[in-house]
C-alpha cells in the first residue's frame, strides 16, 4: 500500500491513550494544603514513587501534583516495552560501571519481578506478557555485532538464545532478517496507559492525593519546607520528590543535563487472521531491529502491531512543543519502512500516528541526585528506557529522602551524574551533527566516523 494512501485515515492521537478505559481527571488543586511528601509528575516515575512511599510508611500523607493528566506525557506514549535494564543495556553498562555491573544486573531483573508482583497485589490489568524481545539484523554487519553481544552477555548468564536467519523467521517472518537473538527473560511487554492508570488507583486506594491539570510553577524553600505553587494554591511539604522527565525543570541545573528528543510511532489496524498466520509471531516477543537507527515494534491484545523509532529527532534550540508530536515526513517513513519489513501485510493500514518526548542525557540512563539541602529528590534521563527502570529511579528517590544507605544508594551510578550538554546553539549543532555521523554509520556497515569514535573515548557514543 502506499503509505500515504494508508495513513490517511489515522488518527493524530497516541493509541494507548484513545481508550474508553481512560478514567475522568481527578480535581485540580484548590487552596493551599500541607502533606508530608509531594510528588511533581503523573507518569510513571512519580506514580511509583507515590505507590511505594505509601508501602513504605501508610501513615504518612502523599500528595501527587501532575501538570496534565496521569500518564499523558511518555508514559502514555511508549511501546509498551519493559526492560529489565537499568544501563541501556549491558555493554553500556559495562563500559560505565564494571565494578557494579553484576549488581546492576540482579537489580534490574528483581525491579521487572517486582513490577510484575505489584501488579498481581493491585490486581492491574495492563495485559502484562513475558515474552521478551527479539534483537533482529538487517545487515552482515549487525548480525557480527550480535555475535559479538553474545560473547559479552553469555559471561554474565543472562538468557539469550542465538537464532539464524530459518529461526528467527520462524519467530516473526520479515524477508529482511539474517539472524537475531532472543532475549527471554529481560523484557516485558504491556499497554502503558493501562499501567499509569492501574498506578493511579492503586495510589488512590492507599491514599495518595492526587491532584491532575495542576502545574507546579515554581518552588520555594523555607529552609525546613519547600512550597510548590500552582495557579490554584500552594502545597507545601519537607520532603518533595521530582518525576518531570524532560519538561522544563523546576530545578534549574537539570537543563545542563536533559535534552528533549521527539520519538514517533504508528499503529496499524487489527490484523484479521490469516495476515497473522502470514507473519507468525506465535510467541508474541517485542522486536527490535540492530541499526543505529532502529526500529522497535510489537503485538496489541487485538494483534495490531505497534512501528516505531528509527527518527530520533532533536529541534533546535531544545524546546518541548506540541507541534513537535506529529512529524509528517516520519510518519511516511515508517510507514514505508513497515511494507518493506512486512510485504505480506501491504493491505493493512494505520489507525493511528503520534509522537512523544524522550528525556536523553549522555549516559543514556537515568541521573539521580538531591537539592534543597537534601529535601528534594530527582531521578531523570531515562533515554526512552523509562518503562521498567522508572520504579528503580522511585526507589533511589525514596531512599535518598529518608537519608539512608542503601544498596541502591551506594552504586557510582547513583552517585555520579552524567556529562552535561554544551550550551546553545553549540548544543545544536553538535546533537545534529551527531545525528548526522550516525545515520552516516548505518549507511557504511556501522562504521563510525571520527566524531563519532571521539565521543565513544569519552564515554559520550551515541549508538540508539
């Protein structure tokens, strides 16, 4: 189908969020009101925090402050894919942190177990599979950097099984793979909106009060209380927790950190019987194919498929714009990128288009860290990896207010933050450049350029 013609019809809306199941706003801030911890955020980092700040100590009084409405920013708008990561992967892990990347490992699948728990004790519904995902090649040169892969996380027991071109087509069937490898344990896919709103009501339950379409203005310190100040009055609390992911930081040092990068995704129309019988997927893994620019896809309760990625798009200047969530010009690209993957489906069209914002740092993983003389706590720059890691990041806020050591607390990767971005427009031209050597790179089997192998040095490589 020309992808034009198919994505005619779709809708300019995140899938996830287009839901019958969305529950009506909670009400927005009115007056002033005191609580013993605040949460800034409705996605999934402040939802956790909330959560667990409650199991930690019921008594205490949790209010949730969100700008919008619970899950409406990344966490509404994802793939739905949970990792058990909390590096961006074991080589980045690894050239980060091997002191602690056997520690980071067991971490990160304990937090995937431990969502899946929370979700069975809250009785969620967010049609959660463990079904892991398939790394797929393309090219001869990212089937060796697979092979390579293999090496390095076999050394570590992590449960991947190597799959050559007949069987990873015997998984999902696309003409274009040439091998892959199957990550069984490390990945979970689920329906995020329905996660955030299973969060919300599992917080509520406890008693969390949360306030929605109520945006945090500024914040002041008394020195033993912070004010947080909305157009509608002033919560007040000693301890507050910040889950903002990218939006303009209400603590202003976070923007020499964060850049916003816009992702975008397609969802295609149900798939009547016969086109699933066309392309398998019997195991119903998430996917991700092994280019620097790559795409991720995967399967919905009614089998649509969810395309992804490739467009990593930073706009000048760093703003975070509405109009930036639909990018048409994209939307054709992947859509023409889906037909080439899955010939067999060229009758099947989009319902709908959407983009969202990813906060990136230059670790590629999550920061945390304190301000305010230790009453406030972030964790932020979870690089499109948020789904999973986001309860981590919960967890070392948490710990970090309540001034303990703990095993968390006492990674370099908690301790340490990542290197900041130049200012603008300086900025600017580097990400783009940036962007540019890796498109470059996939277009001469993945060999880097200079900029790129002097980034790499620095711990700075961009490869997603």
């Amino acid at each position: 189908m020309d992808p034009l013609k198919a994505l005619a019809d779709a809708e300019r809306k995140p899938y996830w969020l287009d839901s019958p199941a969305r529950p009506e706003p909670q009400p927005r801030l009115a007056g002033d009101t005191r609580a013993d911890l605040v949460v800034v955020g409705g996605g999934f980092s402040g939802l956790w925090t909330a959560l667990m700040a409650k199991e930690r100590d019921p008594s205490q009084d949790v209010v949730l402050l969100e700008a919008r409405r619970i899950g409406w920013a990344a966490s509404g708008r994802n793939g739905g894919f949970a990792m058990a990561t909390l590096t961006h992967g074991l080589p980045n892990g690894l050239d980060r942190w091997p002191e602690d990347i056997e520690r980071l490992e067991h971490l990160g699948v304990q937090n995937l177990d431990e969502i899946q728990q929370t979700l069975e004790k809250y009785d969620i519904d967010c049609s959660l599979e463990r079904t892991g995902e398939l790394h797929v090649a393309t090219e001869p040169w990212q089937l060796d950097e697979l092979h390579g892969h293999l090496d390095l996380i076999q050394d570590y027991g992590l449960d991947y099984v190597p799959m050559d071109q007949d069987q990873v087509r015997a998984e999902v069937n696309s003409p274009t793979y040439l091998g892959g490898l199957w990550e069984r344990s490390g990945c979970a896919m689920l329906d995020p909106a329905r996660l955030a709103w299973g969060l919300r009501d599992a917080c509520l339950k406890l008693g969390v009060r949360i306030y929605e379409r109520t945006p945090v203005r500024s914040i002041d310190d008394n020195g033993v209380t912070i004010d947080l100040r909305t157009p509608y009055g002033t919560a007040n609390a000693p301890r507050v927790a910040l889950g903002t992911g990218v939006f303009p930081p209400l603590l202003r040092r976070l923007k020499h950190f964060l850049v916003p990068v816009y992702d975008y995704a397609l969802m295609t129309e149900p798939m009547s019987d016969a086109q699933l019988a066309s392309v398998g997927w019997k195991n119903r893994q998430g996917v991700g194919d092994s280019a620097n620019q790559f795409h991720y896809y995967r399967l919905t309760d009614d089998n649509r498929i969810l395309w992804g990625g490739y467009d990593a798009v930073y706009y000048n200047g760093g703003h975070v714009r509405p109009e930036y969530e639909q990018r048409d010009e994209t939307f054709v690209k992947l859509a023409s990128h889906f037909y080439t993957t899955f010939p067999q489906l060229s009758d099947l069209g989009f319902t709908h288009r959407w983009g969202g914002v990813i906060d990136t740092c230059s670790r590629f993983s999550a920061f945390f860290g304190q301000a305010h003389g230790g009453r406030l706590a972030y964790a932020v720059g979870y690089t499109g990896m948020g789904v999973g890691a986001t309860r981590f990041g919960a967890n070392v806020m948490l710990d970090l207010l309540s001034g303990e050591r703990t095993e968390r607390t006492e990674l370099r990767m908690v301790r340490e933050k990542p290197v900041p971005f130049p200012p603008e427009p300086v900025r600017s031209g580097v990400i783009q450049f940036t962007r540019w050597s890796i498109a470059q790179a996939d277009l001469h089997q993945g060999r880097r350029n200079l900029w790129l192998r002097t980034l790499d040095k620095f711990g700075l490589g961009f490869d997603s």
